[in-house]
C-alpha cells in the first residue's frame, strides 16, 4: 500500500523536503507515538518537526475547544473585524513574553510568514534602516524574504539568490568557528569574537550600524544543529543592540513555548528581544483559523 501513496505523491505533489528514499506514509499518532498506514509504530522524536508538544493528538481539552470554537466561527476575519477569543489570546501572550513595556500580537498563518510580518515591522520602524543582521546556520522559513535570512543550507537558497540588505554572520558555535576557538573552554572568548567580527569589520567596512534596522537571530540553533551558544551571548549582543539603537528579533518558532525548559529560549539568556516570533506549537498542528483560540475555555 505505501508504495502506491508514495508514488502518487511523487506525481500528484509538489516536492519540498520529503525524502522518497525514506517512505514514513503516516495514518495516526497517539501521544508520542507515530503508525504508518500498515500499522507499524514509530517514536517521534521530532515531535511532529516542533509542532506536536502536547503529544499526538493534541491535548484532548485543546481539541474539545477547538471543535466547540469551529461550530461558532471557524474563521475569524480578523484582520477585518473584533473577536473575543482572538483578544484573549493575544493578551495572555502579551503577558507571558519577556519584557516590561507595551506590546501588541499579530496573528498570521505560519512561521514564515511570522517572519516576513517582522521584517515589514522593524524596516518600517525607521525608513533609512534598510539592512537586517543574520546568523550563519540560521533557519527562518523558505518565503523570499525570510528565505534571505535563512543560512542553514545552500541547496535551500539555490536558484532563489540574490538576495539583498542581509548580512549574515558566524553564530557563536561552541564546536564550529571560523576562529576555532573552543567555546565550552572559552566562551567569553567566542562571545567577543563575534560581537568584533559585527562590530570591526561588518559595521567598519560594509555597513553603517545606523542603517541596519535588526539583528535576528534564534537563541539556540535548530537546522544549524541544535547549537546551544555561550551563555553570555545574547546579553552581550544586546548591550552592543542597544549601543546602535538596533532592534532584536528573536525567532522562537522551533524553540518556543517551553520546549527549552522555559516558556522562551531566550530567558535562558538573560536578554529581552524587541520582537519575538512563535508558530508551529502555538497552533498544535491545527489550521491557522482556530490557531486563535488554542488553550481557552
């Protein structure tokens, strides 16, 4: 039966990253676990690619207001007009995200487009700030413009390039550095490297930090490899930020909502972004329409 799925997809469906050489064809999932259409059963250690946190299905009382949501208003408009659910949300989100100072919540349909939101939201900001900092190793979504701060892999941005107006940069890897230093042994050191090789040589030479709007970044690497960077890094980075009166952008999208232990990564790291970025387990695998209304009773 597989094979059949398999080769029909491979005609019918427009390839993105599904490997044929690898022919998972899923039917179910309960909790952690994953069976294929013949019944065989799988431990999904990617926990459905970040989305699934609260198992497969999603939690039974997510499911039961998003069911009792969806018989009232499976679309919310609203980008057109009020709704209470949708203002719910966006005040526990406000609430719950690091910062003390006023914040607003914009609902859109995934992770990439999260992102393309945000590189509207910090160029706006300040016109002649036309120029947004990345990270080597970075994964921010396929769209145009989140696709040109994604650096995990080359075969990612072939036949899409040029791109212009991001610079990307070396990510602090305590394992993997253009300076070879040994960040478990010296993450100081690797956290100075960094921020000079911005600070020297990006901002001295390529471009003024007055025309650079923000700098984004994940505070711990998924595609790059699950790089975990020294824990004063992003403290640092943001006293250099602020020097500049560049804003900081943090991609939660993989990392958020308590996968890392804490409800963000970042307050791992004792910094606090001007802008964050969430999908994939805000939304539990349901479609974008009831995304809004997850975790209301």
């Amino acid at each position: 039966m597989w094979r059949k799925i398999v080769e029909e997809s491979e005609e019918f469906l427009a390839r993105t990253t599904r490997n044929p050489e690898i022919p998972l064809v899923i039917d179910r999932g309960e909790g952690v676990w994953l069976y294929d259409v013949e019944g065989n059963k799988y431990l999904d250690f990617t926990s459905g690619i970040g989305v699934n946190s609260l198992g497969w299905p999603s939690h039974s009382e997510v499911i039961k207001v998003a069911a009792e949501q969806m018989q009232k208003l499976a679309h919310s408009m609203g980008n057109d007009f009020y709704n209470v659910p949708q203002l719910e949300l966006a005040k526990v989100l406000a609430s719950i995200t690091p910062g003390n100072f006023k914040k607003k919540v914009f609902f859109s349909n995934s992770g990439t487009e999260a992102v393309e939101a945000r590189i509207k939201l910090v160029k706006q900001f300040d016109p002649k700030r036309r120029y947004l900092i990345a990270f080597l190793g970075s994964f921010h979504g396929r769209t145009l413009g989140s696709l040109s701060l994604t650096a995990s892999k080359s075969v990612q941005r072939y036949l899409f390039n040029p791109f212009s107006n991001v610079i990307h940069i070396p990510y602090p890897n305590p394992l993997r550095n253009p300076w070879h230093i040994n960040g478990y042994s010296d993450p100081e050191g690797l956290t100075n490297a960094v921020l000079e090789y911005l600070e020297d040589y990006i901002f001295e030479h390529l471009v003024d930090p007055e025309e650079v709007a923000g700098i984004v970044f994940e505070p711990i690497q998924g595609e790059g490899g699950y790089i975990v960077p020294p824990k004063d890094f992003f403290s640092s980075l943001e006293r250099l930020a602020r020097k500049y009166g560049i804003m900081l952008i943090d991609d939660e999208v993989q990392m958020g909502l308590g996968r890392t232990g804490k409800m963000f990564a970042i307050e791992n790291f004792n910094s606090t972004p001007d802008v964050i970025t969430l999908a994939k387990a805000l939304g539990g695998g349901l479609y974008p329409s009831v995304l809004q209304y997850l975790g209301l009773s």
